[in-house]
C-alpha cells in the first residue's frame, strides 16, 4: 500500500511518463546492485589485498633521456650566461660557431650557399652508410659518424 501511494506522490508531482522512467531507473539500479553486489563483496578483500600490495611496491622510475653535453656545449652556454647577465632566453638560436662547420665540409667561411650545397653533396655521396654496407662495424660506425656531421653542418650553415 506504501508502495502505491509514493507511486500516485510521484504521478502527481513529475507526470505519468518521468515517474515510469524513475520507476525503472531504481528497478534497474535493485536488480544491478542484488547481481553485482555479491561479486562485488566476493572480491573485495582480493581488491583490498592488491591496494595495499602496491603501496608497499617500490614504484619504477620513468625513463628520462638527457641529452649529453660535450665540455664544448658546457663552456659555451655558461660563458653565453655570464656574459649576457642571465639572459639565456635566445641562447639556442643560431648561437653556433659556424667555423667549425666551414672546416667540417671543408669550404671556405666567404662560401656561398652554392658551393656550400656542392661541398655537402660530394661528403654525402663519399660517407654515406650505403656505400659502407660491406664494410666492417668500425668503418659503419665511423662513416655514420662522419655523416651526421656533414648533415649537422649543412643545416646549421643554410639556415
């Protein structure tokens, strides 16, 4: 009879289509509940026992990458810092000395962008890793050195 009387309340108060959609929502929301509550309660203290088993497991560290600074890279960027009262914030743009890079692709430093893409193309061609596939690992590894220089100061050069 209570139930009668709280379903004519909630006619009355939301209309006939709202209190049949409550209806069933709290149905369904019984009947899930009975089902699911017992595995629930089952599983419980497996639950808890693996909770409490990774608190006491020492979390792994994420990998973290550096990037490995030659002494070159070091003296450069603290006299950069020293000389500009802290002021590093345009440090990495186009901060570089490009004699080094003439020398590496062996032009001159009043080369124009010309002879600079000629001279990178011949060491390209000459330290490419395909050329060195039959070759031994030392020779492999020193020619893909060779060609990461090349292309470094490439681009550092025609920027």
């Amino acid at each position: 009879m209570l139930y009668l009387l709280i379903f004519i309340g909630l006619i009355l108060m939301f209309g006939m289509q709202r209190t049949f959609y409550i209806a069933f929502s709290l149905i369904f929301i019984y009947i899930f509940f009975t089902i699911f509550g017992a595995l629930f309660s089952f599983f419980l203290p497996v639950i808890a026992i693996i909770f409490i088993w990774r608190l006491f497991i020492p979390k792994s560290k994420p990998n973290t990458y550096y990037y490995k600074f030659s002494d070159e890279d070091f003296n450069r960027y603290y006299n950069y810092k020293s000389h500009n009262n802290n002021n590093y914030n345009n440090f990495y743009q186009n901060n570089y000395n490009k004699d080094k890079f003439y020398d590496i692709l062996g032009v001159s430093k009043t080369a124009s962008q010309d002879e600079i893409k000629k001279a990178y193309r011949n060491l390209a061609r000459k330290y490419h890793p395909d050329r060195y596939s039959n070759a031994s690992e030392e020779e492999k590894k020193l020619a893909e050195n060779r060609f990461k220089e090349i292309n470094e100061a490439y681009e550092n050069l025609t920027k």
